[in-house]
C-alpha cells in the first residue's frame, strides 16, 4: 500500500475530528430532542385535556351537544388527534370525528373508566378498533367536587414518531452539511499547507536532474519558508561546490598533458639512443602506461565539459553515424579479429550533439573491440531512435548493469582481460545525458554485450517503420571485404 500523501492525511485527519465531533453533539442533541418532543406530546394532550374537561363541566348539565361539538372539534385541530366526551355513565355525548359513536358505551376503556372514577390518566396501548398504538389521554369533568364525566383525548402514536424521526433527520441534514462544509475548508487549507511541500519537491527533483540553478519558492508558514530557505541555501553550495569539482577536474587535466607528452618524448628518446632489450622492454612498458595515463586525463577533460553544458542538438541520421563509426574503427576492428557489422534495422532520424554522439558511440565500440578476443563480429544496429553496439564477450556478472558506469569502475570482464582507463563508459553516459539520450547495458542472449544508446526521436523523417521510402535494409562488414543487399 502506497504511503498517503500530508495532504490526504490532512483531510482525513479533519474528517475523523468533524465525525467525532458532529457524533458527540449529534447524538445526545437527537435524544434529548426525542424525549423532549414525547414530553411535550403529553403535556399538550393533558392539557388539553383539561381544558376540554373544564369547558365542559357547564354544557353536560344540562346537555348542550352543539357547544360540546365546537369545543371538540376545536381541540382535536389543535392536537391532531381524536377528542371525546363521555357522561357519567360513559355514554359519549360529543366526538370529534363524527357523530357515528354518539351514544356509545365507553365506561370499559381503562382510560375512561379510571377518569370517571376521579383521576386523570395517560397512557399508551393498542387500540383493537384502530388496529395501532395509541396515546390515550383522559381526564374527568367534575362539577360541584364529584366527576360527572370525562374527556379523552387519543393521539397515534405513529404520527409521534414521524414527527420525531422528521426532526432528527433534519438534524442529520445539517451534520452532514457541516461536515461537508468543514471537509471543503479543510480540503482547501490542507492544499495551502501541501502546495508549498510539492514544489519544494519538484525544486529537489530537477536539481536531481542535473539543473543546480534551480531554486526553491520561499513561501508558506514560518516553518515551510526556514525549510525553503535552508534548501536553497544547500543547493546554492552543493552548486559551488560541483563548480569547483568540475573546474579543477578541467584544470589539472588541461595541466597534465604538457608533462605527459614531454615524458612520452623521453621515453622514445632514451629508447632511441640505444638501450638494452630488456631496458627497450621496459621503455615499451613506460609509454604504454604514459599513453593510458594520457588517455584517463583526456576522459576526465571530457566528462568535465560534458556536465557543465547541455548541447542544443540537431537532426542526425542514425544510420550514417553507424556507417561514419564503421569506417573510423574499420582498422581497429581488422587488429582484434572481430569484424564491424552495420545493421540497419529500420534506421531513423533522431536530434543530439553529433559530436557527442561520435564520441559516445566510439567508447562503446572500444568497450566491444577490446573484449571481442576474436570471439566474433561486433554489429552496429541503427534503430528509429537509438543504436546499438552488440558483442560476443564476456558480458556482465548480475548486478554490474549500472556499477560499470561508475567512474573507474572496471566489471569483473575489465579486472580479468585487457586494461582501460574506467572511464569510457562514464564519459558516454554524461555525453548522451547533456543532450537527453541515455546509455544502457545488457546481456546478450547467446553470450557478450548489447550497448545501447538510446536519442530523442525525430518523427516525420522516415516512413511508419522508420525506414526511407523505397530504401533496403543492408548488412555492411567493415573489418573484413563484404556487403549484401538483403533480399
């Protein structure tokens, strides 16, 4: 699992403590809401009650069945539920939802008959005629201190409870509404807070790139805009620092080459002069390591110049630098035994310093010369938009993929066979890199070594297979006399 980014974790941060906090209020509120809404059902009912109890006492003595009928009619609005009055005798005299029951004998209702007997009752049971629960409230009418009649007042107690989940599903309307609206804020802060972090990584990333120059925004909180500083500050050293590297890697190459030749004309002088053979041996021995030491500072000199600029490049047609390269080492190639083979293999066009790429591509071709031992052809394979060098060496133990590309760094091929300076295949990494290129190693099926630079393609140059209208692909052997025409 991926590591959350600090802005997701903001979020989520924020949203744990708006859910705990619109939880913790939510809940007691819709609770106390529930019992407040149910206590006040029952106050209004008893109350009411009790004022239909009191109208009433005037109008059952005698008999005033219209009156009786506005008052309950008129409570029953007020309450949403159905209000009756009942005599002494619990025969109804008055309902508020018609006159089918007027006569009806009501005295077996608990409710009822407790009311008659003098006390006031509230009660919630089933009730067999409606077929649902019901909240029954009844209180007696007393007249000169004894109950001549009584009044009920019987609410659903469904409708109770749609009105309690109507107003707690309102309440959660408006927790999720405040939970969105603080998930938006909190969203918007967290991106404040995160903004500044990404672009000091991307400011980190393209000084890993190569680009020192770049320079980190100050900007954020205090603490983001000591961290913005610091890194500027880091890169602006780490920048002087390469400088001077780069400087005196340039400087002491440069030097050393006077010296290096004048001892090289020394050598050949004391060998000219007339020496022993095995004084002329030794003499051999010092002008070969002279001219390895030479060759060292000239790489050196190269990988110097060849970080401190990137070339702007041009269109470079890959399978003439191919052919080009061929007939530069055509006679190298002919003293190793292993023969160049150029290949085109849908060839195209691709943009870089032509320079570097010459440079680049013959240290591959040393690499592959002086470890083909006689071991083969080394071929020359130009491709839509890279070329590449193959071998049949040695090739490369697991893992020294990369590790050859580090300065001086010679494979386990280079310890065992013939000697180099460890820094060919450095100095073609650096020059492919200015120019946005790259260079690759891997191992050959069959055995040896596949070189490959790979260059930002040129597309427009060639046909869909990267191949010149009309144009065949060709095998050419420099090395030794042959060319073909593939069929």
């Amino acid at each position: 699992m991926n590591a959350l980014s600090l802005r997701t974790r903001l979020i989520l941060s924020l949203a744990y403590v708006l859910v705990l906090a619109v939880v913790s209020l939510g809940i007691p509120l819709a609770l106390s809401l529930r019992d407040r809404v149910n206590a006040e059902v029952h106050s209004q009912a008893l109350s009411q009650a009790d004022v239909v109890a009191a109208t009433s006492a005037d109008l059952l003595v005698p008999l005033n069945s219209a009156a009786l009928s506005a008052v309950v009619h008129s409570s029953a609005a007020s309450v949403r539920g159905r209000v009756i009055v009942v005599n002494d005798r619990g025969l109804v005299v008055a309902d508020s939802a018609g006159t089918a029951t007027l006569g009806g004998n009501y005295s077996t209702r608990p409710e009822i008959a407790a009311a008659l007997r003098g006390g006031s009752v509230q009660t919630e049971r089933a009730s067999r005629s409606l077929g649902q629960e019901i909240l029954a409230t009844a209180t007696p009418v007393v007249r000169a201190g004894r109950a001549i009649g009584a009044v009920r007042v019987t609410q659903s107690i469904a409708a109770v409870h749609r009105a309690i989940d109507s107003t707690i599903a309102k309440l959660v309307l408006i927790a999720c509404t405040v939970l969105l609206l603080g998930l938006l804020a909190g969203a918007l802060i967290a991106r404040q807070v995160a903004r500044p972090l990404r672009r000091l990584e991307d400011a980190a990333k393209r000084i890993e790139a190569g680009d020192l120059s770049t320079r980190a925004l100050v900007e954020g909180s205090s603490e983001q805009r000591s961290l913005s500083r610091s890194f500027n500050e880091m890169a602006a050293r780490v920048q002087r620092l390469v400088a001077a590297q780069r400087e005196f890697v340039a400087d002491a190459s440069h030097q050393l080459r006077t010296p290096l030749t004048a001892l090289r004309l020394r050598l050949e002088e004391a060998r000219a002069a007339g020496v022993s053979a095995q004084a002329s041996v030794e003499l051999d021995a010092g002008a070969a390591e002279v001219d390895r030491l030479t060759a060292i500072v000239e790489e050196m000199l190269v990988l110097s110049r060849a970080e401190d600029r990137a070339s702007a490049g041009e269109e470079v047609d890959l399978q003439e630098v191919c052919a080009s390269a061929a007939r530069r080492w055509q006679i190298a190639a002919q003293t190793a035994g292993a023969p160049l083979v150029v290949r085109d293999e849908g060839a195209g066009t691709a943009v870089c310093a032509p320079a570097d790429l010459d440079r680049a591509l013959d240290a591959l071709i040393e690499n592959a010369l002086r470890y083909a031992h006689g071991g083969g052809e080394v071929e020359l394979v130009g491709g839509p938009s890279s070329i590449e060098v193959r071998d049949r060496g040695p090739g490369l133990e697991r893992g020294e993929e990369e590790l050859v590309f580090e300065r001086f760094h010679r494979g386990s091929a280079g310890r065992r066979g013939p000697g180099g300076s460890g820094l060919g295949l450095a100095t073609a990494r650096s020059l492919a890199r200015s120019w946005g290129g790259e260079v690759t190693l891997r191992n050959r099926s069959g055995g040896g070594v596949v070189a490959r630079i790979e260059l930002a393609r040129n597309d427009g140059a060639r046909t869909q297979t990267g191949r010149r209208d009309s144009e065949p692909a060709t095998v050419q052997t420099y090395g030794r006399t042959r060319s073909k025409e593939l069929s």
